[in-house]
C-alpha cells in the first residue's frame, strides 16, 4: 500500500513560517550588533517568521540556517535571546576574520536533549565567558523538543540532523583562517560529536585534521562502543601524535546519564559506576582495564562537586568544574595525568582566564 500525506505539527506548512523570503537573511552587520551578539549560531530548526520578532521552532528546518545571538539571563532562568539570521558567506566571513584573532582557533558547541534554543545560546555564552576564548564560538543548534518527555523524538532528530552538522564541520575546515576546531559535545550532543568525528576521519580526513581538542561532557553515549571506536580508530597513534585529544567530563553524581544508562541497558559516557559485571568498578579508576591505556584520552571526574541534583552540568554549574573546563579548552594537557578526580582543594595550573567568577547574567 503506498503511503500517501504529510504529518503536521499544526494548521500551518513549513512555507507558512518560513517560505518566500519571510526569514530574512542579514547582508551587512554593524559593531554594534556583532557586540551586542557575540555568538554566532547555526542552525536546522524550523524558524518562524510569520511575524516580528522571529522564533526558532522545535519543528526539522527546510535547510540549514546562520546567525548571530546575544544570549539574555541566567542558564537557570534563561528569556528570550535576541538573534539575526545572516547571509551564509557573510557568516562564514566573519567567522574566519573572528578566528584570525585568536591564531585560527573557533570553538563549536554542540548541545543534547532536552534543550531549547534560548538554552543553547545560554549554554555557548557560558562557555564563552567562563573559559575566556577569545575567538569564535559557534552554538550548533538542532531541532530538540525541548522536553523531558520527548527523549525519542530527540533520539531521531539528532540522527537527521547529523549529516548537516558534518557539513557544517567540514565547510568550517575548508577555511584557510581557520587552523583548528575545538569540538564541545554535552549529553546526547556526545553522539553527534562522536560520528562526526568517525565520518571525517573516513570521508574528509583534511577537514578532520583540524578537529584536534575534543571535549565530551556527561557523554549520553555507550561507553564501550566508543572505548572500542577510540583505541581503533578515533586516537590512533596517528592522530594522537598529530595533536588530537579527547577529555570526558564524567561523575557518579550525573543522574540523567543514570537514567540513560538504565534505559538503554549498558554503561553511558558520562557515568563512573559500572553495572557491567565483568568491569571492577570504578571503571574511570581503571581505564587500562584491557591491558593497556587509551592514549590522548583523559577523564575529569566532577563527582566531588557536583552542586545540584541533576549533575549533568558540573562544567557549567559547578566553579571547580569550570575551572577545570577552561584549562582543558584552552591548554593541550598532553602531558596530563590521565585521570582527573576534582575536589574543592584540588590544585591546577589553569591559565589565568579560567579564575573562577560568578554565573555570568547578560
């Protein structure tokens, strides 16, 4: 029997919101707005433009779109961020010229479940501040719905939303300007952090070159698919000698990677315990556990300060977390010890633009 019809999500079509033209697409930006908007943004959400000022939907776009955003209030009680749409070259310009100014460096930050798009531009903007990168930063922005209760409908969006993410990757790599990619991944976002990585290094190995500090932060992901894809593939001798490194945020504090684990039945990225009968745990305590370690890996253990229930983001919430945060984006940390369990008193070197200050309010 053919399949026949569409599935709308209301009485309006996608060409309703954003069709002929509606969404329009900024040629030139002032100082003034690149200040006011200091994170650029991209983006597969279906936006709505049938009216000022526009909004991102949870709705799967009809293409990928550019921006810029100036995030507003606490990560706790986000409002409304202020954003423009920009033309793609003009985006990709401005992008390369910010990366100039921090020897090539951009950061991009992908975000998981659960999350609206105010709460990403939040997310990005704390990352900026906190860790004190002085170039680019870029919130990639997919279409979660931005509920608890739609963990499956998630699930299927990031995997659709994926080849438009390696895209944007690898477009990104094509710069002259921009000599190396700093890759944020949280929760779910680990998953799509994790394939990217897998595909470049199969389909765009130049592009993938470039992708050399990897952070995973409370990984919704299966630990022992990527153990397994990071011994073969992933950090290979290789690579790691060419600079690549991957560091996971991980704590036994993290309920949602808890519940994640029970949902899917097998250890996540993100948790310390084991359930795994043939693993001893703690597993991160034991990571030569096969008879030899992963090399480029590193673990951060944020269980010891981890300040709220959920604990699934010590690296925002926790000022110790932070800390640690910010020396892992902005130092190499090759010759780190490979497991970090951070306490209250626990000494580092972080570079000075990771003193510690308050939750960032815009």
């Amino acid at each position: 029997m053919a399949l026949s019809g569409c599935v709308t999500f209301s009485e309006a079509r996608w060409q309703d919101y954003a069709g002929d033209g509606r969404c329009a697409e900024q040629q030139t930006f002032e100082d003034d707005q690149q200040s006011a908007m200091p994170i650029f943004f991209v983006t597969t959400r279906l936006p709505d433009c049938r009216s000022q000022p526009y909004q991102l939907t949870i709705q799967r776009g009809d293409r990928i779109r550019y921006g810029r955003v100036g995030a507003k209030g606490t990560s706790k009680k986000p409002t409304e961020p202020v954003f423009a749409f920009q033309a793609r070259e003009l985006w990709l310009d401005s992008v390369a010229a910010a990366a100039r100014k921090a020897d090539g460096k951009v950061v991009v930050y992908m975000h998981g479940y659960n999350n609206g798009f105010h709460h990403v531009a939040m997310q990005t903007e704390q990352i900026r501040h906190h860790s004190g990168f002085g170039g680019p930063v870029i919130s990639y922005n997919w279409p979660s719905h931005a509920s608890g209760a739609r963990y499956a409908v998630d699930q299927v969006n990031q995997i659709w939303d994926l080849p438009y993410f390696i895209s944007e990757l690898v477009t990104l790599s094509a710069r002259p300007e921009i000599s190396e990619i700093i890759l944020v991944a949280h929760s779910m976002g680990t998953r799509s952090g994790l394939a990217a990585l897998a595909g470049m290094d199969s389909k765009h190995p130049a592009a993938a070159a470039k992708l050399k500090n990897i952070i995973l932060v409370s990984g919704d992901a299966d630990r022992q698919i990527f153990e397994r894809e990071a011994r073969d593939h992933l950090l290979t001798q290789d690579k790691v000698a060419a600079g690549r490194r991957i560091t996971l945020f991980v704590s036994d504090e993290d309920n949602a990677v808890r519940a994640s684990r029970f949902l899917h039945g097998y250890d996540r990225l993100g948790y310390t315990g084991c359930v795994d009968p043939l693993a001893t745990p703690p597993c991160y305590a034991r990571p030569e556990r096969d008879g030899r370690p992963i090399d480029g890996l590193r673990i951060v253990d944020t269980s010891a300060v981890s300040q709220d229930f959920a604990g699934h983001k010590d690296f925002i919430d926790s000022p110790i977390g932070r800390q640690f945060f910010c020396e892992v984006l902005l130092t190499d940390m090759r010759a780190a010890p490979t497991v970090y369990s951070i306490t209250v008193a626990t000494p580092n070197n972080a570079p000075a633009a990771c003193a510690d200050s308050d939750m960032v309010e815009l």
